[in-house]
C-alpha cells in the first residue's frame, strides 16, 4: 500500500523534470537562433562591405555573376571540372556560356574568417601585376560568403603533372628543350616580382604544382595566395599562423625569423630546378640521402652531377646547360641565405652570360647567428651576430622533407 500510494509522487517528480528538461531545451534553442541571427548579420554587413570595397578599388577586374561561374563549372563538379586543391582552395575549369571562353575559377575554402583575408591578398596583388609568365587574373565574384577568383585557363595545366607522373600512367616526359624554356619563363617571371614591378613581391610557395603550362608549354607562375609585397624593405609572414609554404622548398632560415625574403624565395626556386632537371620531388630518396639536394649535392663532389639527369630523358639533352642548372640549383639551395644569388645574377646565369657561382663541394651546415635584441640601434655594432649560433643538425635537416 504504502509503495502504491508514491507512484503519484513519482509520475510528478518525472513530469517536472521532463517539464524543466523541455524548458532548457528551448531556452539554449533560443539563444542558438539568436547567435545565429547575429552571425549573419555580422557576416551579412561583412560581405557587402567587402563587395563594396572591391568594387570602389581602382583599376579592380571584372566582377562575374556567381550563376554564370557556378553553370560555366557545372556546379563546381569536383569529378569533371576540379582541376587541383591547395591549402587555399580548389580549382575548377569552366566554360562561360555567354563566349565559350574557358577560365580556371579559385573557390577559397578555408574557414570564412581567413578566406576573406586570403581573397583580398591574393586579388590585390596579383591584380597589380602584368607579366608575360605570370598567370593573368580575368575576374572575381563574392555572394553569400564564397569567395571566387577567375584566371585565364592553362591548357597544360601544372608542371609537376608533366615533371612527376603517377604510378600506372604512361606519359611522354618533358623534352630537355620544353625544361630549359620552362627555367627561362620561371626565372623571368620571378625577377620580375623582385626587381621589375612597381612594388616588391615575394611569392613564398615557389613549386612545381604552382607553375602553369600555356598551350604553348611557355610557363606561368601562379597561386598567388601566400604572396606579400614587400613595404618598406619589410617582409612577413603577416598574421598566418606558423611558417606558411611546402616543406622541402622553404628556406631554413624561415623557421627562425618567420619572415620571407628574396632569398627564402630563391631557395624554393632552387628546390624547382632540381625537381625539373632531375625528375624528382625534393624530399625523394636516394641511397643514403634523404632529400634530393643531398644527393645531387653528393654527385656533385664527387664530379658526377650529370647522374642526377631524369634517366627518362634517355640521355637526349644539352649536357652543358643541365649542368649549369644542377650547379645553380645547389647554388640557390645555400643554407646561408646571403650566399644565394640574386635573381639578376640567376637571369644572367640562366642566359649563359656569367657562370655559376662557386658551390663548395660539402653542403655548408645552417648556422643561424643569435641577434642581440638589446642592443641599440644607434650602436654601429648592433647589426653584429652575438658568439651563439643555431646549427641545424641532419634530423632538423630531415624534417624539411616532411
């Protein structure tokens, strides 16, 4: 009797906690909607501060309609139309319908907060910029919080699908002739972002997947996504977080200044022609060695450089100019960035018209001189390295193949 007369109890008890159980529910419900709400709003006057400020920047390309590039890429179809993804965003190749004419569109996909940031950096700059090697920026579209970007399309896409093939598929390699002009077009278009344009800029992810291929096979270099330009001999990393790039091309002295330079730039370009020349990616095995810059390095002092040649070129190449592009390759592959050459030295190296710096016959060690922080900038001596160094031992070396 006594248990029977608690079942009340226990039916109101459960029914007050379902109740209160419901109440939360719709009170966290509520304030969910409302943050949402808010968000939106926020992103809302976001994106049309942005679309405005695009549309009032002088000299600002096209603006496309975002229904015409979402048709022109079959809704971004990522089995017929994807073209590639970085750590930026994927490309997709389109066909507008109102001319046929065919355009590679960038649809940033990182979280909304840094797309926005990227969007502009990369529109800003590369929109100032006109060169012949360099990949030409046609327009831009922003709705709804997509970011896109439109380039003119490279009908033989990116050189590392013509340089590394993948396993299973036959491909013909790249001549000797098309390497060498490909190295040429590079060269001019890098010299032209460092010295040439009106502002510096420097690239920072230097590699084979960011050069694009005309029909013509004359390269372009692309993906401007992690580029700066430089303002008052000032160069960062801006607010990304930690050292931005493909390791196996970024210079080591990155990881310790977290600033980029003409010469963390030559590195990565020194890193390319050893892919180009040797047919392999910078952190491919040789024996013994780790990376390929070991390797060649290796067959360097021992006079045997011309062993590093893509063996699929089956001996049909210049022996005079692969060796000039080994040497130079180990030359911008300097640990020590101040003894890289200069893109105008590279320019005239590449033309035949100077040799090769000299490139010491054991790859120096990365020393990196500790700055005394507390000097004075007014003390001639404040510029002067401090006794304690950095060493890179082989196990950091290691870690750039990563």
């Amino acid at each position: 009797m006594a248990s029977s007369s608690l079942v009340p109890l226990y039916v109101a008890v459960a029914v007050v906690i379902l109740v209160a159980i419901g109440i939360i529910s719709i009170i966290r419900r509520f304030f969910y909607c409302l943050k949402c709400l808010s968000r939106m709003i926020r992103e809302s006057r976001s994106d049309k501060t942005l679309v405005n400020t695009l549309r009032s920047l002088p000299g600002t390309p096209k603006e496309y309609s975002f229904e015409d590039l979402k048709k022109a890429t079959n809704n971004f179809n990522d089995v017929k139309n994807k073209l590639g993804q970085g750590g930026f965003g994927a490309v997709y190749k389109g066909t507008l319908p109102k001319d046929n004419t065919q355009v590679a569109v960038k649809k940033f996909l990182r979280d909304k907060i840094y797309s926005t940031h990227d969007f502009l950096a990369e529109l800003t700059i590369i929109n100032s910029l006109r060169h012949k090697n360099l990949v030409r920026l046609l327009g831009w579209c922003h709705k709804n919080g997509i970011l896109l970007l439109v380039y003119e399309y490279m009908p033989n896409g990116s050189l590392d699908n013509h340089i590394f093939f993948k396993e299973g598929i036959k491909k013909t390699p790249l001549s000797w002739h098309l390497r060498y002009k490909i190295i040429s077009g590079l060269v001019a278009a890098l010299n032209y972002l460092h010295n040439e344009c009106d502002q510096k800029v420097i690239h920072r992810d230097l590699k084979a997947s960011n050069i694009m291929l005309d029909s013509d096979f004359n390269a372009r270099l692309g993906d401007f996504g992690l580029a700066r330009a430089i303002e008052n001999e000032k160069t960062s990393y801006a607010d990304l977080h930690g050292v931005p790039g493909t390791m196996g091309y970024i210079a080591p002295e990155c990881l310790y200044i977290g600033k980029a330079t003409c010469e963390s730039d030559v590195y990565g370009f020194g890193a390319v022609l050893l892919e180009v020349v040797c047919g392999q990616r910078p952190w491919t095995k040789n024996g013994d060695y780790l990376l390929l810059v070991d390797w060649v390095w290796h067959l360097y002092r021992e006079g045997r450089i011309l062993v590093a040649v893509d063996p699929r070129l089956e001996n049909e190449f210049e022996a005079e100019e692969a060796e000039r592009v080994l040497k130079l390759g180990l030359a911008c592959s300097h640990p020590i960035a101040s003894e890289r050459p200069k893109m105008q030295t590279i320019v005239q190296i590449i033309s035949g018209s100077v040799p090769v710096p000299h490139v010491p016959p054991f790859k120096p060690s990365f020393v990196w001189p500790a700055m005394d922080q507390g000097t004075s900038s007014g003390d001639p001596s404040s510029s002067e390295p401090t006794a304690a160094t950095i060493e890179c031992s082989p196990i950091n070396t290691t870690f750039f193949a990563r």
